[in-house]
C-alpha cells in the first residue's frame, strides 16, 4: 500500500491474509513461484463495502507477460512429459490445498470482492471439487481407434494446445479461477491467468496453492496483475499463446476473438446472458417464489446466469409480483462479512452507477418500481456500493431492461397468456447462455426446455451447476464449453496417426530401381 492510502480494518486484515498465502505477502504477478512487480500505472482495489482504497499494485507490463510466457513453455512441456496418472495426482494435491486453506481464501474473496462469505465458503469448496473432478479425468483422456478401409492402424492422440491463455471476471474471482485452471491443466496445458484489476487476491492465492502442490512444475500456472487493455492484451495477443478463454461481457468478447482470428488462434467465450425465468400458473408457488429470487437476487445478481427478466402467466401475475416484492424486501441485505448477510454491495462503483443508471431510465419509460430502486436508507453512510433488491413491473418486452444485461440485484417482469408466447418472449434476445420454467405440466416442462434457446436450462429449480455438467451459451452467450467432459476435449487438439501395417504395401506413387 502506498504511504498515504487510506487503510480500513479490511485493508489490515487483507494484509495479513497476504502474508499467510502468497509470496512475501506481496501484490504483483505471481510467474513461476514468484511475485514479479508491474511496471505500469498504480492500480487501487476498492473495498465494494466502504468504497474504501484496500491497497495499491503496479499494472503488469509487457515485460511481466514475456515472463510468464517464457516460464510457461518449459512447465508445460515437463507437464506433459508426465505421465497421465502422475498428473491427476499433482492436481488432487492442488484440491487439498484449496480445503486446507478454505477459511484463508473465502475470507479474501469477501473482504476484497465483497461477496458474502456464506457464498464464498460455498464456493471455495465447489473450487476443491473442480480440482478433485479433473484430477480424475487425467489418466482418461484417451483417443479412437478408427477402422479406416486401408492397411493401416489410423488412431487419435488428444493433444494439449501449450499455453493457454485465460481472462476471468470479477463477479466469482476464485470460482472462476478453479473454474477454467483445473480442465486446462488436467488437459496438459500450461495456464497464464489474467483476472480482473478489481480482483486479482484470490486467484494469485489459488495459483501460489497451486505452485505448492506435489508434482507440479513451477510455472505451469502464472497469474497476471494488471489491467485488460494492457496485460491482458499483451497476453491474447503474444506470440506463445495457443488458447485464448475469455469469461466476461459480450462486448469485451467480440474484441477478443476478432484479435485472435488475427492470429490464427482459437478462443473460448462465456460471455453474459439475460435469461429468462419462467413462472406459468400451475407452478408450485412456495418453490418458484423462492426460485425467483435466487435466480436475481442471489450474489446481488452479479452472475452471467441470473433470471432477470421473471415471465409470469397473466393469470397469476399480480399476486405474484407483490408476494415477490414483499419477501425480496425481507432477504438479510448488508456486511459481507456477516454470515447472516445474503446480498452483499455490488462489487464496483461504475458498476453501481450503471445499475442506477438502466433502473432510472426504466422507471421513465413507464416501468413501476415495486421494490427496491436504490441504495436502503440503513447502508448510505456505509460508502459502500450497496443497491437493495429491485422489482420492474409493467416492463416492455422491447425496454433496455428487458433486453440488455443489468448485472444487479433488478428484475424485469413481463407477463404473459400462453406457453407459445412465453416461449417467444423468453427467446426474444441475442443472449442464450440460460432458463427456466416452473410448472407442474412434465410435458410443458419438457416443451418449453427444448424451444428456448439456451445453453443451460433448469426445470423447477435454478442456478443448480454443477463441474461435471457441461457450462455454456447460445448466439451472444458465446461458444464452447467451461465444465463437465466437453470443457476437457475443448483444452485438446486431436491429431491422427496412421500406421502401414502390410508387409507389402501398395506403392501409390513413384519409382525406385
């Protein structure tokens, strides 16, 4: 921390935290076991609960990319030397690090991203059970056999790409860190990570974990401390990069494949969504009240998948909404670090800005504010970025809420007559990444799964993932796969191999004496 920051108790705890998981308890770019200092613009993080700076790094430079980079090629290639079995173990290691550390590491994520730490103890755990799943997918990831009509013995290696390059976001740091670490090393790769500026902690913690673990060569995992337009550029487009993974905003996303198309490099996107959350009047009331807000509310309904725009059948709508708007006013709202607390601040202040923003312009355009619509009176003298749970009523389906992604705590309701319509209105988007439908109808159930466009799609329920299930999106959602089998084979290149296997093969072509 520069001389002068302001320092806040988090800041203090923050640096003890630091001091127990990374080297030297210093903030840089973690590159082979080592933190390595940026020579670019100073970079604050931003406690989201006070709005209060927490500490001050410097942004990696091209040079800190260059060495990461350089560190990379030689780990990979010892990592693929390895055998297959040897590498699961040293990827189990890592989810045995990640649970011996678990309380460090959720509490990092809730002091520096502001999550509340009944979310983030949940999700440190889910990031073990990642390790521990593609730990086990090491030694079985194998190729075909392909009965080619010729002499030969044709099969397939399932080959890693080298250095794969990675962009997280900051609405799930170390969620998303696990997330897209675990099938790209288990796949053979080496991983040169470059999270958020705004929240870099957790994900340095991670790696350091990472470094740590039985068998696994330093550099294998480095981890970028800097901002998009400078290290995280410099890394999609280095001249070692083979893989480029991107989780973040659709507009972002676009930039990022068009730069890697340049260069001949394939990518990976998760970009955002604007699901639908579908509510037809035979629905069991209890369970789709309660799935209602943990589609929007839940992580402040900062996630690529939140059910923000809620389609409820006419016939049950108004009852709906106000029962809606009464218990979303009721959800334990404040201090992240409170285990009580399920909605925590809104993690930036641009972010916090937006939200107001795009809910103004709402109500201006003739939505009804049910609940919420601003900072709660309680938390203004926090400083925090703290915005209460919000209900649109009487929202356009054409409306700026209802088709562009708000990333908050704000539901956009609209209603509707029959299943073709809700189907038509739930697909009334460019985003597809998820969905849901409640109803006691198994066949309707079933109908509307198929007709929406969406990677994910949930039945009576929502936000259930899980890393062996397959995690991805449609149209503006983006392509390719981030768990389950399918994010594994999307870490490899498969090659061929023909082997003659005559003892006189047939000569199709030239001349010998």
């Amino acid at each position: 921390m520069p001389d002068g920051a302001p320092r806040t108790d988090a800041a203090a705890r923050i640096a003890e935290l630091l001091a127990a998981l990374l080297p030297g308890g210093r903030v840089g770019s973690l590159v082979a076991g080592a933190i390595l200092p940026g020579g670019g613009a100073m970079l604050d993080l931003v406690n989201p609960a006070d709005g209060r700076v927490i500490l001050s790094f410097a942004d990696a430079d091209a040079a800190v990319v260059d060495a990461a980079m350089a560190a990379a090629g030689p780990a990979q290639r010892a990592w693929w030397a390895m055998t297959a079995a040897a590498r699961g173990r040293a990827i189990w290691d890592v989810a045995r690090l990640v649970r011996q550390h678990a309380d460090a590491l959720a509490e990092l994520e809730t002091l520096s991203a502001g999550k509340p730490i009944r979310d983030t103890r949940g999700e440190v755990a889910k990031v073990a059970e990642m390790f521990e799943y593609y730990a086990g997918w090491a030694d079985k990831l194998h190729g075909d056999v392909i009965p080619v009509p010729t002499s030969h013995l044709n099969y397939t290696r399932p080959e890693p790409f080298g250095t794969v390059v990675q962009i997280t976001p900051w609405n799930a740091p170390i969620f998303t860190a696990g997330w897209q670490i675990a099938p790209a090393i288990a796949a053979g790769n080496a991983v040169v990570l470059k999270p958020s500026e705004l929240t870099p902690l957790t994900s340095l913690a991670l790696a350091a974990l990472s470094d740590q673990a039985a068998g696994m060569p330093r550099g294998l995992v480095s981890v970028l401390a800097g901002a998009g337009p400078t290290a995280g550029a410099a890394a999609v487009g280095h001249r070692d990069t083979r893989l480029v993974v991107f989780v973040g905003s659709a507009e972002t996303g676009a930039q990022i494949a068009a730069s890697t198309a340049r260069n001949i490099v394939p990518s990976i996107l998760e970009l955002g969504g604007k699901s639908a959350n579908i509510v037809f009047a035979d629905a069991d009331p209890r369970r789709a009240l309660l799935g209602a807000q943990a589609a929007i509310f839940g992580g402040a309904g900062q996630s690529c998948v939140a059910g923000s725009r809620l389609l409820v059948e006419r016939a049950i709508h108004a009852e709906f909404v106000e029962r809606l708007a009464q218990v979303a006013a009721l959800i334990p709202f404040g201090q992240p670090t409170d285990p009580r607390t399920q909605i925590g601040p809104i993690n930036n202040r641009r972010q916090f800005d937006r939200i107001g923003g795009m809910v103004a312009a709402a109500a201006a355009a003739g939505a009804r504010i049910a609940t919420g619509g601003g900072c709660p009176e309680a938390l203004r003298g926090t400083g925090g970025f703290f915005y209460a749970p919000t209900i649109l009523d009487g929202v356009a389906p054409d409306a700026a809420i209802a088709r562009e992604e708000i990333f908050g705590p704000v539901l956009a309701v609209l209603p509707f007559d029959t299943e073709e319509e809700a189907v038509a209105l739930a697909n009334a988007t460019p985003y597809g990444l998820a969905g849901a439908v409640w109803t006691q109808d198994v066949g309707r159930a079933h109908r509307v799964a198929a007709a929406v466009r969406a990677g994910t799609f949930w039945i009576n329920s929502y936000k259930t993932i899980n890393v062996a299930s397959p995690f991805g999106g449609f149209g503006r959602s983006g392509f390719g796969r981030s768990s389950g089998r399918e994010a594994l084979l999307a870490y490899t290149q498969t090659k061929s191999v023909w082997v003659e296997t005559a003892a006189e093969p047939g000569v199709a072509f030239g001349y010998v004496d």
